[in-house]
C-alpha cells in the first residue's frame, strides 16, 4: 500500500483518484449500479481501498505497475462502468460539483481512409455508385486487423488496381484527387464514454463547442487533451449492469431476498455447467458465438479459466493456434512443460 501511495503521490496523481472516488461513492450512495473494476485500474490496491473498484488485486495476482508506472509517464486511465440508464445522472452530478463551464464531453475526429475517400470522390466526380464501390474494393487489407492500405501502397500491391489507373484516364483523376483527401478529417463525433474536467472554465484551457444535440464538446481529440494534461475520465454505459439490476430487483420483489452480486463466490458447480454447456446468451463478454463454442470445448471448472479465455480470445492467440494448445493442455491430452524450472511455480499458481 504504501509503495503505491509513493508511486502516486510522485507522479502527482492524488487529486485525481479522490474526483473518481467521489463520483462513484455518489452512484453507490443513490442506488446506481457499478461496475466491479475493468482494465489495469483493478491492479491498484488504493483503488480497492477508496472503493473505485471492488476486485481485491492482492488475492487475483494483479500487477500494480501495469496501470501505473514511473518509468511510463502517463495519465491513469480508470476506465468505470454505470448502468446505462442512469449514466447521465453521474455526468449530470459532476457538472453540478465543478461548475457546468469546467465540464465537457470529447470530440473524435473521423479521418478519411482510401475506400472511403475514393466513394466520396466518385460521388462527387459523377461515377455510378457501382463503379466507384468496385474500384473501392480493390483496395487491399493492410497489415494490422480492419486497416486497409492506402491508395499509394495499393498501387505498389496490387497490379490490377495499378494498371486501371494507367489505362483510365477517369480513374487517375479520381485516384489523384483522392490521394490529396486521404487522411483529412471527414466529420466529427462525441467520444462515446470520455468527460473532461477543467481546473476552470474549459475555454480557458481549450476550444470548445456546441454540436446540433445541445452537446457541449471540446475541440481537441482525447490525445491532445492528455497532452495538455488535463483530467479526462471514461463514464462508460453499460447494459449488462442495468439488466443485472432488473433482476435483483426482481429478485426482491418476488422472493424477498436481498441479493448482493459482490457476496457470491466463484465455485458455484451449477455456473460451471451452464458455462461449459455454451449457453450463455446474454452473460457479458461470454456471449459471442465463437465465445460459447470455445466454452464448449475448453468445459472450464474454475474462475481462473474464464479470465484465461478472455484475454486469450483475440485474434492473435486465436490464429497462432495458442487456444487450441491451452485446451489440450487442460484436458490432459498435452503435457505442461515450462521454458525454466525458476517460473514453474508463477505460472501455475491459481489466482482464485
């Protein structure tokens, strides 16, 4: 404990923890659900402690400096979850505490990236919408998952592509004009989760402005903001808190038992088999069809599994063949060997 009060207190990060601790003592305080702890902020034992998140790090294994650390001078990044009902509420309590012109949302930028730019270009250029979604298609998928590569490089990659714009005068000068537009900025957003909060009035400190909805926004994107170094916090609205609130009102009303989700332990046999049965429509993060059928197979028994399949449920993992090797390394039917005798005892030690 003290050790992380010393890395707060230096990085000059004290403030910071009690404005959290004060909004969400105010939701617990009215009746609004919380979330337990999401992200690297379930790490900190003064996050545990001030009641910012509800997972004991010390009895998961949790690491400290994965949230913060002196050697990266970064903002913390707390990320909280509300029920998405009353989300709003929250929002509207912290601009009622540090003054309506101290409080506003984020702005994010859209950017136009060549499939884009290269419809937006045609459309203006007059080409039939088939022609100019056949030319975006050719566009090839970049290196890193969802990008694309842009017009330059598709020329490089992709020999169909660049003998169209050789032989077609109509699409070189769609191409070069969309060249010139890739990358700017498109259109403006609201950050679905992020609030700013200002020392002051905001303007003082950054632009600011008033979208169609009343919304007041700042003009610089969350990067900016960090950089300036002013307080950004994450109000995330989450679905399953509102519906797990239904039903312990429920719950109550009907059964006359007041039930707290934060009391129920982790060995319950009956969660397991509904677990391993992959019928778990509706259960967060687990809900997904490749999420049931990796349940299926996995059949997992214990709590340190499910955090196990959800940090290895990502495409990397997942294409490298790794799920597929913890499986079988679960089930007995591959041995666990570990890369040094020094580490046996870390990495088979359970959390839970």
């Amino acid at each position: 404990m003290k050790y992380e009060i010393d890395i707060i207190k230096q990085m000059g990060f004290p403030e910071y923890f009690l404005i959290v601790q004060d909004f969400i003592k105010h939701a617990k305080e009215n009746g609004i659900p919380v979330g337990p702890g999401r992200g690297s902020a379930a790490g900190s034992l003064v996050a545990y402690t001030l009641g910012i998140t509800d997972v004991n790090p010390l009895q998961h294994g949790l690491i400290f400096e994965r949230f913060l650390n002196p050697d990266r001078i970064s903002m913390p990044d707390i990320d909280i979850d509300f029920c998405m009902e009353n989300r709003p509420k929250i929002i509207e309590y912290v601009r009622n505490k540090y003054g309506e012109q101290a409080v506003a949302q984020i702005i994010t930028y859209n950017f136009m990236k060549s499939k884009m730019v290269i419809r937006d270009v045609a459309r203006v250029l007059g080409f039939p919408y088939s022609e100019a979604d056949k030319i975006a298609k050719m566009i090839l998928p970049g290196p890193v998952q969802g990008s694309t590569l842009t017009i330059e490089e598709n020329l490089e990659a992709n020999p169909e592509f660049r003998k169209l714009y050789e032989t077609d005068e109509r699409v070189r000068k769609l191409l070069d004009l969309a060249k010139k537009l890739e990358g700017s900025a498109r259109h403006t957003g609201i950050h679905a989760a992020g609030i700013v909060i200002a020392p002051g009035p905001l303007d003082e400190y950054v632009p600011v402005y008033v979208d169609k909805d009343g919304t007041k926004a700042t003009q610089f994107d969350m990067s900016t903001l960090e950089m300036l170094g002013l307080v950004k916090m994450d109000f995330l609205g989450l679905k399953t808190l509102t519906e797990l609130d239904y039903m312990r009102k429920l719950i109550k009303e009907r059964h006359g038992i007041d039930l707290n989700f934060l009391e129920l332990g982790f060995d319950d046999p009956n969660v397991y088999k509904l677990l391993q049965s992959g019928k778990t429509t509706g259960v967060f993060q687990l809900e997904s069809k490749g999420m049931q059928n990796l349940l299926a197979k996995l059949k997992p028994d214990k709590f340190d599994e499910i955090i196990a399949i959800l940090a290895l449920f990502r495409p990397g993992p997942l294409m490298s063949g790794m799920v597929d090797e913890y499986i079988e390394r679960k089930h007995g039917r591959k041995k666990v060997e570990y890369p040094f005798e020094e580490v046996k005892d870390v990495l088979k030690k359970p959390t839970v």
